[in-house]
C-alpha cells in the first residue's frame, strides 16, 4: 500500500491531565467501543484492527501532559 491508500489517525494529548482522558482520546481517534479503556483493552482491540487497512498515526501534545502521565505514555507507546 502506498502513502495515499493510508488512513491518518491522530492522538492530540494537548493539555490531557488525567488517564481516563488518554483513554477517551484514543477510543475516540480508533472509533473503539466506549468503555475501551486500560491497557489490556487497548491491546486487545488493536490486535483485532490489524487486519483493517493500513494506518498512520500523529501523535501530538505529549510534551503538555503532566510528566507521571508522559511516562504511562511509555507504555501505551509500546503497543
């Protein structure tokens, strides 16, 4: 697949203080079913989107988050 057949998704964490709100940003930018929040949910609907099309992600605002917050994002990164 080429660059133009990718969808862009983006994850705006610009002025995100709280976990729970991480979580809404990223069931919101998926389209994931509410209440997808947690770790393990994430990683458990994400491995049931790779079989979607091709996506890139932005991801923007980390750097505004309160520094433990910035650290989870390791984690949420990784996945």
């Amino acid at each position: 697949p080429t660059e133009l057949d990718m969808q862009e998704i983006i994850f705006d964490f610009t002025g995100c203080k709280y976990i729970m709100k991480l979580y809404d940003i990223i069931q919101e930018s998926f389209g994931f079913p509410d209440g997808s929040e947690g770790i393990e949910c994430i990683v458990d609907l994400l491995r049931d989107y790779a079989g979607c099309p091709p996506i890139a992600v932005k991801i923007t605002g980390i750097e505004t988050m309160p520094k433990d917050l910035q650290n989870y994002m390791d984690k949420v990164l990784e996945v």
